[in-house]
C-alpha cells in the first residue's frame, strides 16, 4: 500500500506502508461423539468460529431439539421408588422390636472345618435301622442252630422295623409275655424232644396269635409243636434260612408225607441253594407267599420286642429261651 504525501518545501514523497497478516489460521473443527448426519453449512464452511447465532436462531434450535423420551424418564422414576422402598424395608428391618432374648436375624458363621472330609453323624432312622438288623440277627440265631452272621437287605430290615412299631402297641403283649416266660419250661421241654429251638415255637406262637390278641400264645405254642417237627423234617431247622423257609411253609400246612406245596415251587427257581434258597429272594419270584412272607417278618418283629421289652415301653424282662 502506497501513501503519497507533499512536503513542507513543496516537494512531494511517497510512504510506503506495508501491511502482514497475522491472523493465525483457523484450525479445522473436530466432531467428537456421534457423527453428525449432514454436512455443515456455509456458515460452517465459511469460518464456525466467528460464527455467532442470533437469539431468534437459537431458540429456534433449541425449539428443534429432540425431547427426553418418556420411556426413559418413567424407568428412571420407577427405579428410583423400587430403590426407596427397599431402602425403607430394610430399615424397618433392623429397628423393629423383638421380644426380649430374642436376637435379629444374622447369619451364623459358616463352620470351622478341621479335616478335608468332613464326616456328618448318621441320621436317626439309619441308627435305628441298624439295632434292628442286630436284634433280628440275634433273633435267627435263637430259632436256629446257625450261629453265622447273617445278612438281611435293606428291604427287609425295613419291613421288619415297621412291624416292630405296629406290633410293639398291642395291648395284650405283655401279658402274653408273661405268660410265655412262666411256661417257658414246658416249651422248651417239649421243643427239645421234636428237635426244634424252644423260641422258634414260642415266636412262632405269638405271631399266629398277634401278640395274644387272637388267642392264648401259651396254647398256641404247645399245638403247633407237631406241625413244626414234620415241617422240620422236611426243610430242616438247623440253618437260618431253612428255619425261615419252615415258618414260611407253616402257612400251607404240613403237605404230604413227602412233599410240600412250597418245596415244589423252590424246586422250579432255585438254581444256587447258597444264594436263591432264602426266603427273601423265593419271595421276590412269588415262591413263598404274601401270607408266609408275613409270618416271617412277624416272627423276627417279636423276637426284636422280646428280646427288650422294656425298650418298646413293656414291663416285662427279655423273654429267655
């Protein structure tokens, strides 16, 4: 740019002004977040920075601007009034009063575990379940001469437990109890010349007679000594399972002179005498009867009870025989 100015003298020069843009640059505009769906504008094209928008324009924008969706505003209050209320429970929780003594409800400590296995005590019923296999052991080896340990399933340990209980509420037990003790020398007298075992008659008695509620258990115990001995004659008496196969047999009578009804069905299924000729087993292939069955597990019921009386609320001592 040139300026031409006249001197004081009358001559004339020329100043030469020089103007340097220093504006800086404008660097270009960054968009962060979403990307915008269309391109600036003129304005924006022509310098945003300078750019400011009139009052008109921005209410404008402000007017065209999307509104809070009222999905996002109810959850918002929704969560808000849930987080409340639960705050409130819970505080309700810790200040309510208890009866004296008694403490809030906190979690105990878990358990202190001194050994990698811990081992939890049996259940009740498995205690019981396992006295009443001993008893019954004991009980086989009165009514035979089988002084091996015997071994019952689980079946029929149950089976037996449960008479016990049903058997053990009789009111007319202990008096026939009492009656077996005090002629418990005839029996075995008498037992003894036939060759059986004088508690295999005596609870055989009391099975056939329910404890005495069907009958006089000491007259029941002198008549069946004959059937017993032409039973023992033909299954023999002197193992465990031969002495519960008889009791089972007694059910069908005393059969011929050399058969029986039960001996012919044994002979169709047994195949192995020293793991299929038992009671257990012959009843589960429908050989012995529900009827023989019964009576089996009604025999070692009383024997558990006679055995200890006293345990199963009796006032009677062990019947000894």
């Amino acid at each position: 740019m040139q300026e031409d100015r006249e001197n004081k003298d009358g001559s004339r020069s020329v100043r030469r002004i020089v103007v340097q843009d220093t504006t800086p640059a404008e660097s270009p505009r960054v968009v962060q977040g979403r990307r915008l769906a269309d391109p600036p504008g003129p304005r924006a094209a022509a310098g945003a920075a300078s750019y400011s928008a009139t009052p008109r324009e921005r209410g404008k924008k402000a007017a065209t601007q999307p509104p809070i969706g009222k999905t996002y505003l109810f959850a918002g209050l929704a969560a808000g009034v849930v987080g409340i209320a639960l705050i409130v429970t819970w505080a309700m929780g810790l200040f309510t009063p208890r009866p004296h003594g008694q403490t809030a409800n906190v979690a105990p400590p878990a358990p202190v575990v001194t050994s990698a296995i811990a081992s939890s005590p049996p259940s009740a019923q498995t205690s019981e379940l396992t006295a009443t296999e001993t008893a019954a052991r004991e009980v086989i080896r009165r009514i035979s001469r089988d002084s091996k340990p015997y071994s019952f399933s689980e079946r029929a340990i149950q089976d037996i437990q449960t008479r016990v209980h049903e058997r053990s509420e009789s009111p007319y037990l202990g008096d026939s109890l009492h009656k077996l003790q005090q002629g418990s020398e005839a029996i075995s007298t008498r037992a003894s010349k036939e060759g059986l075992q004088p508690s295999l008659v005596a609870l055989l008695a009391l099975a056939l007679t329910k404890g005495g509620q069907a009958g006089d258990s000491l007259d029941k115990a002198a008549s069946v000594v004959p059937s017993l001995a032409s039973l023992n004659r033909m299954f023999g008496s002197s193992e465990a399972d031969s002495s519960l196969i008889l009791i089972a047999a007694f059910r069908e009578g005393v059969g011929t002179h050399r058969s029986h009804p039960l001996l012919r069905r044994m002979k169709t299924v047994v195949s192995n005498p020293l793991t299929d000729r038992n009671v257990w087993y012959l009843h589960d292939q429908n050989v012995v009867s529900n009827d023989g069955y019964d009576l089996v597990v009604d025999v070692l019921a009383y024997g558990v009870i006679a055995r200890n009386p006293r345990e199963f609320g009796l006032d009677n001592d062990p019947l000894n025989l």
